[in-house]
C-alpha cells in the first residue's frame, strides 16, 4: 500500500514547526508528491484565527491547487 499525498501548512512561528519540517522530511522519500507550505510570521491555527487575511486567502488557495491535484 502507497501512502497518499500529504500537504502540511505551517507559520514559521507555529509551535509544531519543526514537527511538522521532521515529518515532511520523514515522508517526502516515500511519498515524493507531498508538499510543505510554510508561512512567514503565523502562529498555531493562524488560517482560522484570521480567516479573512492576506496569509489566510493565500494558503486557502494553495489547499485548493494541492486537492485539485487529486
């Protein structure tokens, strides 16, 4: 069984940066269409906390383009 794509979408402040940057490189190998997003200055749920920013539109979009892939 292949593991499926995965997308992480982090802030360079998120507490879980550096897990989700060990987990990226733990899966990249085996599952080379996964992707890691990181975002300048975001904190821990930052894409819900700000629904309506800049950072926010931009990561939805980036979401959009990684399910539209599969």
């Amino acid at each position: 069984m292949k593991f499926p794509p995965v997308f992480l979408l982090v802030g360079t402040d998120e507490v879980l940066n550096d897990d989700s940057r060990n987990f990226y490189s733990y899966i990249n190998p085996i599952q080379n269409e996964s992707k890691i997003k990181e975002n300048d200055g975001q904190k821990h749920v930052w894409l819900f906390s700000h629904i309506d920013s800049k950072e926010s539109l931009e990561a939805i979009k980036y979401i959009k383009q990684f399910i539209s892939t599969y």
